[in-house]
C-alpha cells in the first residue's frame, strides 16, 4: 500500500475517521464530506486529511482525481431510512452510480463497499452465512440488499468487495457522531464517563454480534493488498453473538472505578445465541483478535476528556 492514493467516501464519520485515521500512516487518504461542522473540521485539519465535498443528491461523480481504491462508507443509516425509505433508497443509488462510474472511468482499480449485516432481516437463524435467503423487513436493509445486488450485476463486479458488518464498535475519533450517536455501545460508555453507572432500556439477554474497530479496519486492510480472491461479498463480524448484558459487563470492566448495571424490562430481536460464519473472509487471512475492554477504555476517555 505504499505511495497509494485512498478515497473514503463518506470518510469523516463514527466509523469512517477511525479507518481514515489508521490509513493514513500507510498511503496518501482523502474523504468526502457534505456539509462541515466544527467537530470534523477540526479532526481534518488537526490529522492533515485531505476533504473533498461530496453530495450526491447533486454532485454526479466522485471528486478528486484517481485513486488505487475507493471505499464507500456513505449509505444511509437506519435511522434515515426508517424516516424516508425513498430518498435513502435514491441516495444509496446515486453513490453506488458514482462509484461504478469511477470504476468504469479508470479512476480506480477496486471499491470496497460497506453494505450491512441487515440485509438478512430479522429471521432467526443459528448461523447466517452469506448465501442464505434475505428477507430484510426494514427500509434500512431494503435499501442496502438492493444496492448490493446493482453493484453485483455490474460490468465491473469483479472489481467490488462487500461488506456486511455486524455491530461495529470502538472510540469516536471526533464528537460529531451524527446518528450513531445513540448506538448502545456509546450510549453506555458516555453512561460511564458521565455518572458512573450504566442503565439498559432493555433486559440484557437479546444477542448481537459486536466487532471492535481494529478488526473491521484489519479486514480493509486485508481486501486493500489483496491479489485475488477479495472481489466478493463477505460477513464482517466477531463470528459468536453475546448478549447485551455481557456487551455491559464487558465496559464495566474497563471502567476505571466501579460500575453499577441496572436493566430494564425491554425486548428486541435475536433473542437466541446466533453465529455468523466470517469464514469466507477467513480464508484470505482474516480473524477477528480485537477487544471490546480495549475500545471500552478509550470511549470512556474520550467521553471524559
């Protein structure tokens, strides 16, 4: 990856900037952003990482010249999605267009594209293994399985990765956090920081499968120096789903004081222990070693500071 030139669309965000941050130090990284704000200005000009604007209810095509890879990090949220399913829908396909435009243009050899473990819906399954039937119920994974199957049916699907990642968790590089704001892991965090106990809304024992940042930053590493085998879809995951009780205990445990965990009376899906097979991305050489105390640590500081 030395001398490359990266282009993270959607770069600046909760995930985006803690990969943005770790490229950096390896090749020349630029991102997209669509509107400025204090936070992420900040974070920009403090790293010396080049922004382009970028908004693709407007802009055609990607900015910035060529790059070696572009990563797509700009689909809508949930959250988004939930509120209108067809402008979410319309922006996830005008990004995924520019991006297949950059592709067909030259001005990349490769995307790797961040699609969602949402996509399978909320069936319950021991294992979810990337071929098996999705039925996503919610705009959110709609949204997503359709752009993944536009990017699949492609002229230049060999040259695209996918991504579904599970619950992907670690610490803000910035405070500007958008919608991922109230993700539970740094709602509990924050919880910690700010008064030193942590209450769950819910009961504790529903399952997700929760992923460090390093690893899922790992895993784009591993696709980026790839020579064969990385043009396909993969799972992005710890593998094994814990309960949000342990997910509590485990940020307890990073905490630098004591930690009192209350529940509440809530209940969501998955509310078995499920798997998710990462053995597809496995075989290139990736496993999951990264831990939750790790991440704990450093977002409860960062939510102190």
């Amino acid at each position: 990856m030395a001398d490359c030139r990266l282009l993270l669309v959607g770069g600046s965000g909760y995930f985006g900037a803690r990969l943005a941050e770790a490229l950096a130090g390896e090749c020349d990284v630029a991102v997209t952003v669509r509107s400025d704000t204090p936070a992420r200005s900040a974070w920009l000009a403090d790293r010396g990482i080049a922004s382009f604007r970028y908004d693709s209810s407007t802009d055609a095509a990607l900015p910035g010249g060529d790059f070696e890879a572009i990563v797509n990090l700009a689909m809508p949220g949930a959250q988004a999605a939930g509120k209108d399913a067809d402008a979410a829908m319309a922006q996830g396909r005008s990004t995924a267009a520019a991006c297949l435009a950059a592709l067909r243009g030259g001005r990349a050899a490769r995307l790797i594209h961040f699609s969602t473990f949402h996509v399978y819906g909320g069936q319950a399954a021991e294992t979810y293994v990337e071929d098996m039937p999705k039925a996503p119920g919610h705009p959110y994974g709609r949204t997503h399985l359709a752009i993944e199957g536009e990017l699949t049916a492609s002229d230049v699907a060999d040259r695209i990765a996918i991504l579904r990642p599970t619950n992907m968790v670690g610490a803000p590089a910035h405070r500007d956090l958008g919608e991922q704001a109230g993700l539970i892991f740094l709602d509990l965090c924050r919880q910690v920081a700010e008064t030193g106990a942590m209450a769950l809304r819910n009961d504790g024992q529903s399952y997700r499968d929760i992923l460090p940042f390093d690893d899922a930053i790992a895993a784009v590493r591993l696709l980026l120096r790839a020579e064969a085998g990385w043009n396909d879809i993969f799972n992005l995951g710890a593998g094994q789903a814990i309960t949000m009780q342990a997910l509590a205990e485990g940020i307890a445990a990073a905490a630098p004081q004591p930690v009192a965990i209350t529940y509440g009376d809530g209940t969501d899906a998955f509310r078995r222990p499920f798997a998710v097979d990462v053995s597809r991305l496995g075989a290139l050489g990736w496993a999951p070693v990264a831990g939750i105390a790790d991440e704990a640590r450093r977002t409860i500081a960062a939510f102190a500071a």
